[in-house]
C-alpha cells in the first residue's frame, strides 16, 4: 500500500518544501536540507501510529536529512546504511533489529533496487519493513504497492541521478550532489550569496 503526504490531510504548508526539493529548483546546501528535514518531519507527524516504535535505517547519503526529521519525529533509533558499502550490514546490527519495526528510508526511489535488496536482507531478521521516501517514481509504484511504502509524493518523472546542472533527457542533478553542494554546479556566486541572506 502506498501512503502519499501530498494526499493526505496533513500536507497543509508542505508545498513550498516540495518545490525546493524538485530537481529543477536550482536550490542546495542548507535549504534543500531543511526541506528535506521538514518533509520527513511531516511524513512522520502525518502517519505517525503507523511508523512509531521504529529502528530507523537513513540510505546514505541522500536519504539523511530526509531520515533525520523522521527519527527526530519518532525519536526513534537511526542507523546509516551505505548500500554500496553494507556487506552484511543488516546482519551485523540484528541485535538493534530483529523482532523490530525497521523503516528503510531514502530520499528518492527510481528503480528500488536498493532498497528492496534491503528489504530481502532482513527477511528473518526485522518483525516488520516499512518503507518512506520523499520522492517515489511513478516507475516504481507497482513494485512497492506490495510493501506498507509512505511517501511525500509520486512523481511523474524519472532521473538518474548525475553530474548536471539541469535536467536533460533520463538524466537530473544528483540529490546527494544539491544536498550537500559536492559539484561546481552547487555553489553560490557572491551575488546569489547576497541575495539569499
């Protein structure tokens, strides 16, 4: 089952946090942070009875800000989870997992391989999956409608995540990349510097 904040009753306000967070809003660094910080906030204070008493699992290194205001929210565990990195991850945290309510979380799913790859490495570990992103591709609906999936919104579009400035065809600026401005493209003129304060 997919829940979606922008249609439930509790996405008052949380309108201008999606604008920022969309790939063609030439926003980076903090704000972006924050967007995503707040949107988790709300996605947790919105589905709240159903992801509380969680072990939070942040995808790194997108996925963090997004994680932060949800375990904030839940003031619940958070492990940070490298999927490029993560031989037996799961296995060597079970003893903050198992019989648990886990939450994988990431800040935009295209495909879902990671993730469900996740999700099949905790099979006999974890009690319960969930899954919450900010971002879920209209590509991957089908796929995740199976799992209990809460997600800000689903986006018509999908983008590999890559080394650009600006969307162009299958390709989009890498969130990570906005996140945390580790491209030329992310930094700020002095003007644009001035402007923002």
């Amino acid at each position: 089952m997919i829940y979606s904040l922008v249609e439930s009753l509790d996405f008052r306000d949380a309108g201008n946090w999606v604008a920022k967070c969309k790939s063609n809003s030439n926003v980076f660094g903090a704000q972006l942070r924050h967007a995503h910080y707040n949107l988790g906030d709300r996605l947790a204070s919105a589905f709240r009875s159903e992801l509380c008493n969680g072990v939070a699992v942040c995808f790194m290194r997108g996925g963090l800000p997004f994680s932060l205001g949800i375990a904030d929210r839940l003031d619940c565990t958070i492990l940070f989870y490298d999927d490029k990195n993560a031989h037996d991850f799961f296995e060597q945290n079970a003893s903050l997992l198992r019989g648990k309510r886990v939450i994988l979380i990431d800040s935009v799913i295209n495909s879902g391989k990671s993730m469900l790859r996740a999700v099949e490495e905790l099979k006999g570990i974890a009690d319960e999956v969930k899954i919450a992103t900010n971002v879920l591709c209209y590509k991957a609906v089908e796929r995740f409608s199976s799992f209990e999936t809460f997600t800000v919104r689903v986006s018509g579009n999908s983008f590999e995540g890559s080394n650009v400035k600006v969307q162009r065809g299958n390709k989009g600026p890498d969130t990570g990349d906005r996140l945390f401005r580790t491209q030329p493209f992310c930094y700020l003129s002095d003007e644009s510097l001035i402007t923002a304060l």
